[in-house]
C-alpha cells in the first residue's frame, strides 16, 4: 500500500494544545541540551517552542512530563518556524514504545477531558 493510500485510511491522531504550559528538555546527539516548552502534542509527535532552532532531520531525545507520566523518547526535529520570540519546531517521535504509546494516549484523553484544546485533521 501507497504511503498516500495509507495516510487517507488512517485518521490522524488528536493534538492536545498545551501552550507551552508544559517543559521539555530536548538533548542532542553531541550530548548538548536544550530547554522548550511543548504547545501541541499527540502520540506521533509535537510542536516545541525554542529560542533557537534546531537542524531540521536531526536526531534527538525529548523528554518531558504530562501528567503522571514522563515521557523519554527518540525523535527526529521538522522544518522550524519562526514566531514573535524565538521558533515554534515540530517534532516526530521515531522511537516511542508502545508502553509509552499507551501511557500518553491515556493522559492526553486525560487533558481532553478535562478540556484542553483538542486539534483534529481529517
């Protein structure tokens, strides 16, 4: 099957929007660290804001807490955009285990339900 074919039969994942209320430290592969704020978040990726930007395809470690569970997982940083200070840089999990999967699909139904702002696409 086609990845076209398969992103039409697969609806996308809900984005909670947590407007940065949530911290992240995003580490390298040098083994250099950054702090970021996460504003979106589902179960395939993110959307941090740094005051840098990183390497777009870069490897990295994000880590973070959501909740009552703590999230440390392998991703790989998409195309920055830059905002009013700083960058907004999406962010796609290529390593989450599906312990973790579960685990923080469960808290993000947690924060719909509590009404975060939810995003879905098509």
């Amino acid at each position: 099957m086609s990845q076209n074919l398969q992103s039409q039969a697969l609806p996308r994942p809900p984005r909670v929007k947590l407007a940065g209320t949530v911290l992240a430290l995003v580490r390298m592969e040098n083994g250099r660290q950054r702090t970021a704020r996460l504003h979106q978040l589902s179960v395939t990726g993110g959307l941090l804001h740094l005051q840098q930007p990183l390497d777009e395809a870069i490897k990295v470690e994000v880590m973070f807490h959501v909740g009552s569970t703590t999230i440390r997982s392998k991703a790989a940083m998409l195309f920055p955009m830059w905002a009013t200070q700083g960058c907004m840089q999406p962010f796609s999990f290529t390593e989450l285990g599906e312990e973790n999967r579960q685990k923080l699909d469960a808290e993000l139904q947690v924060l719909l339900e509590r009404g975060a702002a939810a995003t879905t696409f098509p």
